[in-house]
C-alpha cells in the first residue's frame, strides 16, 4: 500500500483498532480512525494509550461512513474496506445463524451487522468503484485466515510477542 513513517493513514471503522495499531507500531505512521460505534472508540482509544500510540492517532466519530470515505479519497489512491458481514447463505430463519451473528455483534461491538450484498450497494451508491471483493471465509487457502485467532497456538499462522 505505500505507507511510510510519515504517511497519514485513515482507518474507517476498524473494530477494535488492531490494524491501527500495526501500522503505527511498525511503520510508525499517524493514524486517523473514523467509526461510528462509540464502544468500539473507546476501547481503542484505550488500546492506543496501552501501546504508547495516542500522540500518533486521532479518533473521529463519522456516520454515514463510506460516504466520507469517498468524498476524501484522493485521486488515484486506494480505499480498503474488510469487516464482519453476512454472506448469501445467511438463514435468519436459522437459529444456529441467528446465534453466530449475535455472538459476532457483541464480541466486536457491532449495533446490527449487514450482508456483503448491502455493502457493496452502500458503496456504490456514493459512486465507489470496486476493485475486489473478497468472502475470505469462502477461501481455499491450506492455512485459513482465521487460524491465527484460534486457541491453539500450534495451529496460528500469526505471532506476536510481546
């Protein structure tokens, strides 16, 4: 993505920071989080604080998010988006369903979560062209993204050491 030590990097709804966070601990660049979920806000703004991050980071409340994502962007540069959302497959007739997307919402702070579907015509409507769009869930990766967020260190295909 290009980003240096002296970039201004904006993350857009980012959950609780952690892609934030990587980019300034390691490049060091000034990271602006716009969101709208004030708990998710606060849980990063501590998480800032924890990791000595709060003199490079700034915290904005924004709605209508994807919007200000596209009024801003500037010519020739990248938008990347990634979040929590219900692929076609989604039943919410299905209580097993009903229950994972609940789980979902209250571990990562989310008031309702949406479908792919509902994204990608958010983002179209504020004239965004898009590039890719990817179900990482629905990859055939021989090591699945998620692996790193299970138990088992064993079984993670990410390490942090502290």
């Amino acid at each position: 993505m290009g980003i240096q030590k002296r970039s201004k990097v904006l993350g857009i709804g980012r959950g609780n920071g952690g892609p934030a966070r990587e980019i300034g601990h390691f490049i060091g660049a000034h990271v602006t989080d716009l969101n709208n979920n004030d708990y998710q806000i606060n849980h990063v703004k501590r998480y800032a604080v924890a990791f000595d991050l709060d003199k490079r980071s700034d915290f904005i409340k924004g709605n209508d998010v994807y919007g200000e994502a596209y009024r801003i962007l500037m010519p020739g540069k990248v938008f990347k988006c990634c979040g929590w959302e219900m692929t076609d497959s989604y039943d919410p007739t299905n209580p097993e369903h009903l229950r994972i997307v609940r789980d979902l919402e209250v571990d990562n702070g989310i008031v309702k979560m949406r479908s792919i579907k509902g994204c990608l015509k958010a983002l179209k409507t504020v004239g965004s062209n898009i590039e890719i769009n990817q179900d990482m869930g629905a990859t055939v990766d021989e090591i699945k993204w998620c692996l790193s967020l299970q138990d088992d260190i064993r079984q993670g295909n990410t390490l942090w050491i502290t």
